[in-house]
C-alpha cells in the first residue's frame, strides 16, 4: 500500500478543531452536565484533596476506631504479620519453585505479570486469604476486583469499604470497585430476569440520564472512601470517566470483560479516545484494560502494538482472564495458562485475572464458582448458609493465582505479588 494511500487516514487539524469547539462550547449541554455534577462536590482542588485524606492509611484506621469496626483488629494483625516479614519474601520463592535452576535464571521487571484475583466480596476473605498465605508460603495477589453492592455495603455501618481500602494500603496492592450504578440495576425499564437476557446484548450499561448518575455515584465514593478506581463497561461512561481526569479530577478505571473489546480494532478505538483526552503529561484514567474471553495471543499481541503506539504502554494494563467463574460465564473448562506463558514473554505490563479455581477443584465442588452469586445481597447470603461456599471458592481462586505464579515463575517470567508483603517483589512502575 503507497504512502499516497495510507495518508487518506490522517485526521484533519480542521477536524480536530471542530471537536475541540464542539466540547468546548457553552451551550454543549452534555459538558455542561457534567460540570454540574462534579460541581456538587466541590472544585477539582477540593475533590482530589478529600479523596486524598481518605486514602490515606492513619484517616482510615481512625474513621474505624470511631466505628469501632470489628475489621480494626485484623488490619492490626496485618500490619503485625507485615512488619515480622511473614509473608515468604520473593527471592525465597522463586528459589523453591525453580530449584536449581534459579542461579541461572534472570527475571525482567518490564515483563512482570500482576497476579489478579476476582472477586473479593467481603473484607474477612481478605484476613483468612492471608494467614493461608503465611501458613503455605504463598504469593498473595498485587490486585484485587470488587463487586459488592456499595450502599449495602456502606449501610452496614461496619466499615467494610474503609476497611478494604486500608488492607490494600497495607498489604502493596491496587483494587477496583464496582458501583451500583449498571445494566442490572433497572436502568432499562424494559429489561427483566433471564427471560430478557437477550435484551442485554450491546445495551448494557447506562442508558439515557444512567451516565451521570455514575459520575455523581464515582464521586460520592471517590471523596467520601477515597475510592479510586472503579470498573466501567459502556462506552458513554468510559468517555465520561476520561473527561473527569482531563477536567483534573485524579479518577482511574478499568474496562470489564462485559465491555466486550475482543479483536485489535476495538482496542484502537478505546484507546484512541484514550489517547485524545489523555493530559499534557501523557496519563490516563485508564489504567487496567478487560479483554473479551474470546481474545487469543495474536489479539493481544497486536493491541500491544496499538498500546505501544499511543504510548500507553506503562499507563495501561492488560488484564487477562486465565480461569473464570465454573458457571454462568463461559464453557468450561477455561484455562489459559498455557498461552499465558507464551504471551506473557513477549507483551509488558499483563495481569493474569483469576476469576475461578482450579478446573480440578471446580469440578468437584458442590458448590463451584457462579457469576451469578456476586449479585446475591448480603442478608441472602447468610440467610442461605451460602458465606462458607462462597469464601471456598475465593480460596480456590487464590490456589489458582499460585499455580499460575508458579508456572510463571518456572518459566523464568516475573511475577508481581503483594509489594509490601513479599519482599524483593518486581513491579513495573505504571506511567512511568
């Protein structure tokens, strides 16, 4: 193809302008709409320093003291298990997993992969996750996906959300929130239970005014709990979401899996916008990026191109199913690990999703993973009998991140645990 021909993509500095003065508009009512809604809680100077205040570990721990929150004495213990280095340091790891082969292995920083667990429903998963950790010396996960409900979370009154967020402090890992406002939460009027599921299909998300009410939502939690990322999955809130942070609030999201992206176009045209409202230092709120199950390495390969092409490669995680829930997700069995090991040599900054166990475990569970239980509230988990088996399954899915990390490990590929539990843990730095 000539030169001539490929030139025919270039986008106009015309073209441009004229979106330039479209959003800039004053009497564009969509950004106007947004800017009522971020006004609500403030300047963007007063927005970004109470979020501040409340990530910040000492606020945190003093906001659950005030609670008297029974997850206070937990965290303590963390910290206490933390500071007496009980956690299998990574030098130690990797010499147990690699034998003899560790004097001649050498691992790469740029191609660490962030071990990734999903979903942490409940802050006590959290404390017997760890103390499994310290027992059989294994990795706890650099990252962690939520998706409880939050007011229901917030209206227990125990703390939980201040309590996460002070055990991710603790322990060196990044998290992601879901907030209620979605596709289930009755945005579409005209949608119901699995008899409408086909309804679903390329519409969920937020319809009509939904767009906002997750800005104002994110904004509640990101002020009020310091919550920072959050899971998005339709394209009108990932635009919004990149406008807030051009705007200076200091938010970051991630693409869910049920977003869809899955061949390299998709991730041109994600992040393309991404690229268009990135800030004059090249950052954006993107920060982890969900592919579609049905992605296979050449995908990834080539959106690691594109990633690479808009400089985003620092800035932008891939994160990558390698086991999913047993049901109501996918056809089982889901394993990826195998191509995990031939990707994971030649694309940066990957974590490796761990959203079920072990094919081995799953299959002999009498009650295996289910998609379908995050959506389960609380009273009706326990009301049930449900919590056990639900924090069974979150333990398999931490005994699949292990088997993941050991097979990264023997294949001379790092591995980005807990930072500040694991010592020696390698970690990229993102947007460096």
């Amino acid at each position: 193809m000539t030169t001539t021909t490929l030139g025919k993509l270039e986008i106009s500095e015309k073209k441009l302008q004229e979106i330039n003065n479209f959003l800039t508009a004053p009497s564009n009512a969509l950004t106007g709409n947004l800017l009522k809604i971020i006004a609500k809680y403030g300047t963007i100077e007063e927005i970004n320093a109470k979020a501040e205040a409340a990530q910040n570990l000492d606020n945190q721990l003093a906001n659950l003291r005030k609670l008297n929150s029974p997850y206070l004495k937990d965290l303590e213990w963390l910290m206490k298990a933390k500071a007496e280095k009980a956690f299998i340091g990574m030098e130690e790891y990797q010499k147990r997993e690699l034998g003899a082969k560790y004097q001649t292995t050498r691992f790469d920083a740029d191609f660490a992969v962030t071990l990734e667990i999903s979903a942490l429903q409940y802050f006590p998963w959290l404390i017997t996750q760890a103390k499994r950790a310290i027992e059989k010396k294994e990795l706890m996960p650099g990252r962690y996906i939520r998706v409880r409900f939050m007011k229901e979370q917030e209206a227990q009154k125990d703390g939980e959300l201040t309590a996460i967020a002070a055990g991710m402090n603790i322990i060196g890992a990044t998290y992601v929130e879901t907030l209620d406002t979605k596709g289930t939460d009755g945005s579409n009027v005209h949608l119901g239970g699995p008899d409408t599921i086909t309804g679903y299909f390329g519409g969920v998300g937020q319809p009509n005014d939904y767009a906002l009410k997750w800005v104002d939502e994110f904004l509640y939690y990101y002020t009020n709990y310091g919550v920072k990322q959050v899971l998005n999955l339709n394209p009108g809130t990932i635009l919004l979401s990149y406008m807030l942070h051009k705007l200076g609030v200091n938010n970051e999201f991630k693409i869910s899996v049920f977003m869809g992206n899955d061949n390299p176009y998709s991730i041109l045209w994600t992040l393309l916008t991404a690229r268009l409202f990135s800030r004059d230092d090249g950052t954006t709120p993107l920060i982890g990026f969900n592919f579609s199950n049905s992605v296979n390495n050449q995908t990834i390969e080539l959106s690691a191109q594109v990633r690479s092409g808009l400089s985003f490669e620092s800035c932008v995680r891939f994160e990558h199913h390698i086991t999913e829930t047993w049901k109501s997700i996918v056809r089982q069995p889901y394993d990826r690990t195998a191509e995990l090991l031939e990707i994971g040599k030649t694309v940066r900054n990957i974590s490796a999703k761990h959203e079920g166990g072990p094919v081995k475990l799953e299959e002999k569970r009498e009650h295996p993973s289910n998609i379908l239980d995050y959506f389960i509230p609380k009273a009706d988990v326990i009301s049930g009998g449900l919590m056990p088996a639900l924090e069974q399954n979150y333990l398999d899915k931490h005994e699949a991140v292990n088997a993941t990390a050991s097979a990264l490990t023997k294949s001379g590929i790092a591995v980005t645990a807990a930072t500040a539990l694991h010592e020696g843990t390698l970690a990229r730095k993102q947007c460096e």
